[in-house]
C-alpha cells in the first residue's frame, strides 16, 4: 500500500505512517488486495482527504467501513460512483435533504461535489473484501482515523462533526465541543431511520446555520 495522500493531511497526521501499528495494517492490505478483489480500488484508498486537505475541511461525516458490492466504493462515505443504484441509507440521506432543504433528489449519488466543497466524507475503516462488510476492521484503521479526527479536533476550529448511528456517536469523545459543532442521530440505514429520529434531523440546515454564523461559506447539499 503506497501512501499517496495529500500533502497538508501529511504535515497534520504523517507521523502515523511511521508507527509499527501503520506497518502491520499496510502489510495486511497489500495482502488482501493481492489475494482477492477489495474495495475501494487501491489508488482510492485516501481519495477523501486527497478530494477534501486539511485546511479546506469545513464538516465531518463520519461512516464505519466502504460498500462491498462490485462498482460502489470510491473511497468517500456514503458514496458510489456515477451510475450506480443507490444504496439505501443514501436514499435516506437525499430524502432529508430534500425534506429539510427542499433540494431534490440528484441523478447520481456520488459525493465529489461535496468534498471538494470542504465535506470529509471519511470511513473509519477505508478498506473492505469483496462482499464481506467488516472484513477489515479492527486491523489499524481505526486507530488511524481517529486520529484524523483528533488532529481535525485541536488543529481547527468551527468545524461541523456529523455523527450518525451508534458507531459514529462512539467518536464523540475525540472531539472537543468547545470549539466545533457536534451533530449526533440515528443512522440513515432503513432499519434505524424508520424507528425515527433520522427525518427531520435538520443536520443539513443545522450544518449550513453554524458555518454562516462563523463566517464559513455554507455546504450546496
């Protein structure tokens, strides 16, 4: 696994790289994607903060694994490329815009245009086997997003934390809430949204509120 990742995300958390945690998880990678078909494809990998640098970041969403089905993952949570079906939670997560911004549903449910307006749309694992969800969690990424988070934490301020599902919310401690706007529901997933608490979440309007009030140029969901 080559680190190919944007040069300001390597001045804020490149130190990670040189831990031996960073070294078994790279060796582990490039095993599996040798051995079989992972997602997203390799060059991918660190597609959301190559898309999103350090200093552009404006909010956090923050997803568990990639999708794990052929022509999904294209290394940004909750995106798939042009093209593709999409997935549930995403319909959810457009249903809500469109009930809280009355933006319409889109034609594609690739996020780009989002991250390169300052959205992190960051996994906390950032590789998945083939049509196995989970298949590589708990291997080091996790130690390595977190602290993403926490270099985002202390080293800007005004940022929106949007944290959606019980894992998401586990990462609320990484963050300091004096200096950033910590956003928390249910998932988007069908299961969870429909026992409630996911529509009319207003987090996109809520996002957009905090970041005008700071002087922050506001997110075109």
């Amino acid at each position: 696994m080559n680190v190919k990742i944007e040069e300001s995300w390597r001045k804020h958390v490149g130190s990670e790289f040189d831990k031996p945690y960073f070294a078994e998880l790279t060796t582990f990678v490039r095993s599996e994607y040798s051995a079989g078909t992972c997602y997203p494809p390799g060059p991918l990998i660190f597609n959301a903060f190559n898309l999103c640098p350090f200093d552009r970041v404006k909010v956090v969403i923050i997803g568990q694994d990639p999708y794990h089905e052929p022509g999904q993952a294209h290394g940004l949570s909750f995106s798939v490329n042009d093209g593709v079906m999409f997935p549930p939670s995403l319909v959810n997560i457009f249903k809500e815009i469109e009930l809280d911004l009355g933006t319409p549903m889109p034609q594609s449910g690739n996020l780009t245009r989002w991250a390169e307006q300052g959205v992190l749309l960051l996994n906390a694992t950032l590789t998945v086997r083939a049509r196995q969800a989970a298949s590589h969690q708990r291997r080091g990424w996790e130690v390595f997003t977190d602290a993403v988070i926490r270099a985002l934490s202390a080293g800007r301020d005004h940022l929106v934390f949007i944290l959606w599902g019980g894992y998401a919310r586990s990462k609320a401690p990484l963050i300091d809430a004096s200096r950033h706007l910590i956003l928390q529901s249910v998932h988007p997933s069908p299961l969870s949204a429909n026992r409630g608490g996911w529509f009319g979440n207003h987090h996109f309007s809520r996002a957009n509120s905090y970041l005008r009030e700071h002087g922050i140029d506001e997110i075109r969901w």
